[in-house]
C-alpha cells in the first residue's frame, strides 16, 4: 500500500489546482488527477507533493502526445485563476485583467509561475520536475512575472 499522507485533502486539492493550470476545463483536472492517483497507487510510489503533481505532469504529457500535441498547444483556463486567488481576492475589473495578463504567457511561463507562485516549489524542485536546467527555469519565471506586471499596469493606465 502506498505510504498516505496525513493531510490527503489538501494534498489532492494541490493536485487538482495544479492539474487545472494544465488542463482545458475541470472535468479533464479531475481525469488528470484520478489517472495521476492510479498511477501512484499501482506503483507504490509515495503519497507527496512533488509525486503527486509529477505523475499529474506525466499524464498531461501523455494525453498531449497522444494527440499529437506538444507543451506548446496549452491554454490555461480561467477557472485557474479564480481557484488560486479565490473569489473574493479579486474584483472583476482585476479579475478580467489578470486573465488577460496569464492568458499572453506562453504556455510554459504559466506552468512554471504556477508552481513558483502557487505550489510555492523551490527552483530546484522546479527544474526536477520539470527535466529543464535551473538556469532556464529562473529566466522563464522571471519573463513571465515581468509580462504579467507590464500588462497589468498598461491596463491600468489605458
């Protein structure tokens, strides 16, 4: 049996947010997840964090190769965004504005300022799950950041 963490709710809810930064829509967060979990139990592996969202990564993978997509072909959906700053931390007007912000960064600007940001990983758990050298990973996340910041502030000035 697979060594189950205490705190297994928040540990799944981790998950799914991350699986919903990756995924088109919840439904396909929460296959994600149930195939990541299946994954983890068939195997043994251990129940944390870091395995958790790395089996959720490799499903993601898969599902994308076996439709002949690569990394490149993801859009984050704007649920992602209202899960991780929750409904009352935003106004619409922000609220709309972020998304549009998240919506410009390339697909892997947004996987890796979510873990960054969200998961709050280090940049070396970071450039592990993610097989990218450490040096790529702190260029990306610091692109993304200072995209998002200068589109938020021409929309506030427009």
């Amino acid at each position: 049996m697979a060594d189950m963490s205490p705190n297994m709710d928040e540990l799944l809810q981790r998950g799914y947010r991350y699986a919903l930064s990756l995924a088109d829509d919840r439904h396909d967060a929460e296959e994600l997840l149930q195939e990541a979990c299946l994954s983890l139990v068939r195997s043994g592996g251990r129940w944390h964090v870091g395995s958790v969202l790395t089996a959720i990564r490799h499903r993601f993978i898969d599902r994308l190769r076996r439709r002949g997509l690569t990394m490149q072909s993801l859009d984050v959906a704007a649920e992602m965004i209202r899960e991780v700053a929750g409904p009352a931390a935003l106004t619409s007007e922000l609220d709309a504005e972020l998304e549009r912000a998240l919506g410009a960064l390339r697909p892997e600007e947004r996987e890796l300022l979510y873990l960054a940001a969200v998961e709050e990983m280090t940049i070396a758990e970071i450039a592990k799950m993610t097989d990218r050298p450490r040096g790529t990973i702190l260029s990306l996340i610091h692109r993304a950041k200072r995209k998002v910041r200068e589109l938020l502030i021409a929309a506030r000035h427009a």
